[in-house]
C-alpha cells in the first residue's frame, strides 16, 4: 500500500463538546490506514511491545498526516484537557470514548527542511549542556523541545499522569512548514 495515495481528506479539530472549531488551527489531510494491511500490523505490534505489550486492541487506527506548505497544527493536546478552550483532534478518544493515554508521532518523508518539526512550547532546554549528537534528531537552536522533522525521526509521549490528569508537557504542535511538504504517522494507544 502507498500512503502517498491513501484516502486523504482535510483534517478537522474538535473542542470538547466535539463540535468543530476553528479550522484554521490544523491545516493539514489525513488518511485513516487500513487496519488489516500488514505493513500496518508490523507498526501497531511494535508499537505494543515498546509499550510494555499493551493488547493490540487498545491502539486506534493509525492516522497518515500529510501537510504542505502553509501547514501547520497549533499547539494543542491529544486527548480533550480540563480546559474547554484548548483544541484537540476529533479522533481524540478512541470508539468506546477511552481517552489517548500515549502518542507516537513518526516522521515517514519530508522536504520542509529542518524548522518544521514538532514542538513541545512547555518544555523548555538548553542544548548546550547535552551531548551534540542529540543535534542530528532535535533542533538545538530552539529554547523548546522541538523535534526535527526527519524520516526515520520518532517521539512517544504519554498524555497523562499517574494520576491521570492531562500532563501539561504533552501540549504540542506541528510546526508550519514554509516549503515542501511533510508526511507523518500517528499512533494513539488509551490505557492498559
């Protein structure tokens, strides 16, 4: 299968009473993959075993996000936050209404260049005090956590606490992209 030439249409967000909302936050297509493709299968049972082998039930369909230039997602979180104002993606709770409690966003193609990545605003770091080879995954010119959108390049967070409240550090966004274009997959787990 391509996920170059899946199903694409354009990608909504939703506010917490899951009416839509301002569209201009998420400017981007999305393609839902198939479930049974075995590429898709390989993805989803690593990504259960990364996660201490969750059942393969808990993940969503994975989600293809396709953006070109003048993309971007604003920041925003996975599942829907205490806050009402804040956005989320209208697929953020899974079919039986289970929030997300972990993301894995994965880089597929890209031709952006390196300032269109995936950016963390609350987490704030100084590069200059950790090993340099983190350049060559993480843009070590920003004062935030932003992840360089490069094929291969993935990141996994957790959407909750402990306590399961919404982790503030998980708030995030997809940088805009002044050129060429971004392909990413994401792959949304709710709890064991």
């Amino acid at each position: 299968m391509s996920y170059r030439e899946g199903k694409y249409y354009p990608s909504t967000v939703s506010g917490s009473d899951g009416r839509r909302v301002d569209l201009s936050a998420r400017r981007s297509s999305t393609a839902v993959l198939p479930q049974n493709d075995s590429i898709v299968e390989s993805v989803v049972s690593r990504a259960a075993r990364f996660q201490g082998f969750l059942p393969t039930s808990n993940f969503e369909s994975i989600q293809a996000t396709s953006y070109v230039a003048g993309g971007e997602f604003t920041p925003h979180y996975d599942i829907v936050p205490p806050e009402p104002a804040k956005f989320r993606t209208n697929e953020s709770q899974s079919s039986d209404g289970t929030s997300r409690a972990t993301t894995i966003f994965a880089i597929l193609d890209e031709s952006c260049g390196s300032k269109c990545g995936t950016e963390f605003p609350r987490i704030q770091i100084n590069w200059t005090n950790e090993d340099s080879r983190w350049c060559d995954y993480v843009d070590c010119e920003s004062k935030t956590l932003s992840i360089k959108s490069k094929p291969g390049n993935a990141i996994f967070w957790r959407n909750r606490r402990d306590d399961n409240s919404i982790h503030p550090d998980s708030l995030h966004a997809g940088l805009p992209l002044h050129k060429g274009t971004k392909l990413g997959i994401n792959i949304w787990a709710k709890a064991a």
